[in-house]
C-alpha cells in the first residue's frame, strides 16, 4: 500500500471528506488528491499534521512512503563511492527487503 493509499483508507475509515482533511491541513484539495494519486508528497510538517489530524503515528505513514530517498543516496554516492558498491551488492544479490531492513535494525541495536 503506498502512502497515498493508506492516507485515503485512514480518511475514509473517519469519513473525513477530501475538502475536509485539505481544510483541516490548511492545504488544497487538488494537492490532497495529488498526493493520494502519489503524483505528489507532502512535507514533513504536512505530512505530520496529517498524522495528528488522523490519529496515528507518523510512522506508520512514513512506512508507506515508497520514494527512494534518491537525493540522499546520491549525496552519500557522492561523498564516499563505496556507496555505490554497496547499493549496486545489494542489488545482484537479490537482498530482499526484510533481510536489508533487519540488517539495519541489528546496526541500530549496536549502538
């Protein structure tokens, strides 16, 4: 499910119009409908007003969120080519997603 997926399901699930969750937000309908069409994505502070305005945590929106973080990946490629080598690793050897995230995880636990 992506992000705009799971932000309509929770506004219907509250029966919150698409103009009443824009006005809520203090953003447009047309950007609204944008984001749940995935054609655009909110801000990080749109996106946790959408959270609080939901009653969920942002997480479990940022979750769905299925952009890769393009920008920062070329960043880090940029500052330190080994990047690229792990990404590219990452790829011909078919890591799966839950095998990458607990990889992560475990990092995360280490610290």
């Amino acid at each position: 499910m992506t992000l705009g997926e799971k932000l309509r399901t929770l506004r219907d699930e509250r029966d919150l119009s698409l103009r009443e969750f824009a006005s809520k937000l203090g953003c447009s309908a047309p950007f609204l409908s944008d984001v749940e069409l995935g054609r655009r994505f909110p801000s990080e502070k749109i996106l946790n007003d959408m959270a609080r305005i939901l009653g969920v945590d942002v997480e479990e929106l940022k979750a769905h969120d299925t952009r890769p973080p393009v920008e920062e990946m070329k960043r880090r490629i940029a500052a330190d080519p080994r990047f690229a080598v792990a990404f590219r690793t990452v790829i011909n050897n078919n890591v799966t997603p839950d095998e990458l995230l607990n990889l992560a995880r475990r990092k995360g636990r280490k610290k």
